[in-house]
C-alpha cells in the first residue's frame, strides 16, 4: 500500500509517505471496520471507532514511519498550485528510494487533513486563513485528479490529530477526550466512548469557535468573542501589539513574557484564562475525562498555562468536571499528519 499523507494548515501545507511494510492492521489499528465511513465520499456519516490502546505507553509522532517530508508556506495566491507541486514532491522523492527498485512510487490511499470549516460530503475544505479558499475549494477531487487510481481520505485537521493522540500521545486508553491545538489558529478533535466524533459535515471538534464570556473581539468567522478570536498566537500577538509591545510573533511574545515584559505577559495571562473558560465548557458539555493541548503557542510556559489552570479550577465545578485532566501533548510535532496517514492507512485496509 502506498499512502500519501497531506496536512493543510492555516500558514504551511506538509506531506509525507507511510513507510514500506508500516501499514498492517496490527500496527496500525485504529478505525474500527466501519472505518469505510470516512472515505470522503456520499458515503460518510456518523463516526468512527478507535482501537482501545490503553496497554500501551505514549509514543512520539516523530517516531511513525513517515518518510520524506516536506513543508511549504501556504502563498498568498496559487494555493492548490502550491500544494500540488509539493505532493508531487513527496512522490519523486519516495520514487527516488532505494526501496522502489526504479519504479514510480505508486499512491493507492490518500489521507487529507485540512484547516477548517470543511465540508467532507463535498469533499471541499474552506479555511479561514486561506483567502483564495474561504468559499470552500475542492481539494478532494483536485487530489484524486493528481491520483486518480488511489482512494482518498479527507477529514477536519483535529480528528486527525485526535487520532495520533489517541495512537501515540495523551489520550491513550482514554475513553473521553479532546485533543486541541493552540497556535496561529486554534482547532481541535474529540473521542467519546473510544470513537473519533466527525458530525454532520465533518467539523466537530471545532472548539476554536467556542465563545468565552467577556471576550467581545471580532473572529475571523464573523463572530465574536470565539476563543480564537482571543487566544491564539496570532491573536494574543495583535492585542499586545496594540497594548505598545513591538514584536510579531508568538514566539517572540513567549520569550519577552518570560523575560519579564508586562505587556507580553498580559497577553499570555489573557490567553490561558480564555482558554481555560473554553476548555470547562467543553468539558461540561461533552463529560470529558483529559484534555491534551499542544501547538506552538502551547510552548509558550508557565505564564500562559498557570492562567489556564486557574481558569479551569474556577470554572469546572460541577462533580462530573473536577476531575478533568489537563495536560500538554507530547507530540506536538507533526501530528496531525501523522493522523493523515493513520487515516489513510486504516481506512484502506
């Protein structure tokens, strides 16, 4: 089986393949035999199981078998130009070794993991910080234009990355979770009762949309006062520019907070309360036991996740959510293409 695996973020697109020999249902059992339902085709619906893999140790998303991975900057313009010329890409250089005998690398399954909103009966994604695509572009079809005799997978980037949380990280024999991601945007993916939740068009999971009290900040969305609208590294950055700080990014914001600049650590305090709030309303909502944070804001330390904390512990108070688990992923890197793959790999099975 030769499975490609795509991840279209907010700002970079990665792709990479399954190694030779790593796609046995043994080694990668983790949707259930209805996992044709993720397919995206007319034919998906409901969710998918996951294999209970509570035996096992948590893992590292840099130790799954993908190989030859490459990134690219999402453009301004020329978006699908882009990531078709990386795909292609991926595809010479996995012809290229030694392990295909001078044959062409041949793709039989696709795993496609984009950015939000998605719709996965149309198979279009319609992210919203990619403007050439905010009234949904087909990516399903243009990839099986690109490979027309392999099947392809196509789901919102947090289901995929609660898979590879589910598979190797923080969620592992855990039976209601969240996996999220705090960075340039803020996203996320649930497992209720061992199974992946997709929802009615693919799209649950989308925690970065859950307003929080006291926030009225415009979204991206067209809404107001969503957690992303607040918390995200793109968004705590904007508001501690606007308090004088003169940095640009995320990082630069994490390093100057924990070097001792107010502004930045305001905005860092800013963003955990916020998403401490959305995580306890998350965490009422779906009865959750762990929730698992990772993304490269989530890096940003104490300053950002002491608030969090607090937060939390101010507002999850019913029985049912004091219990609740938070803790930052150990597999931040790469994950939700890692994800990709596990979809494509075992939904072809």
């Amino acid at each position: 089986m030769g499975v490609l695996a795509l991840d279209i973020g907010a700002t970079k697109f990665a792709a990479a393949v399954l190694s030779t020999g790593s796609t046995t249902p043994s080694e990668l059992a983790v949707v259930s035999e209805s996992a044709g339902s993720v397919a995206a085709t007319a034919a998906f619906a409901g969710d998918t199981a996951a294999s209970d893999t509570s035996a096992e140790q948590p893992g590292r998303a840099a130790d799954f078998p993908l190989r030859h991975l490459h990134r690219v900057d999402v453009p301004a313009s020329g978006v699908w130009e882009a990531c078709r010329e990386l795909l292609r890409r991926v595809v010479d250089a996995a012809t290229a070794d030694e392990s295909c005998a001078g044959e062409r690398f041949a793709v039989t399954s696709v795993g496609i993991a984009s950015a939000g909103p998605v719709d996965v009966r149309a198979g279009t994604a319609a992210p919203l910080n990619i403007p050439e695509w905010r009234d949904g572009f087909g990516v399903v079809d243009a990839v099986r234009e690109l490979f027309p005799h392999a099947e392809i997978h196509f789901a919102i980037d947090g289901a995929a990355l609660v898979l590879a949380e589910y598979r190797l990280g923080g969620l592992r024999g855990v039976r209601s979770g969240l996996a999220m991601t705090v960075s340039s945007g803020i996203g996320g993916g649930i497992i209720d009762g061992g199974r992946v939740l997709f929802g009615r068009t693919g799209n649950a999971g989308h925690v970065g949309h859950i307003v929080v009290p006291g926030w009225d900040v415009p979204c991206a969305c067209g809404g107001v006062g969503c957690v992303e609208a607040v918390a995200s590294g793109m968004s705590s950055v904007r508001w501690a520019r606007a308090q004088g700080w003169a940095g640009t990014t995320g990082t630069e914001l994490a390093r100057d907070a924990n070097a001792g600049d107010v502004r930045a650590a305001a905005a860092l305090a800013r963003a955990g309360t916020a998403l401490g709030q959305a995580i306890s309303s998350a965490a009422a909502t779906l009865d959750l036991d762990r929730v698992v944070i990772g993304g490269g804001f989530a890096e940003s330390g104490p300053l950002l996740w002491d608030p969090l904390r607090a937060a939390v512990s101010r507002h999850a108070r019913l029985t049912f959510t004091r219990s609740l688990q938070v803790t930052k992923s150990a597999i931040t890197d790469g994950a939700t293409l890692v994800g990709a793959a596990l979809l494509a790999a075992e939904s072809s099975r």
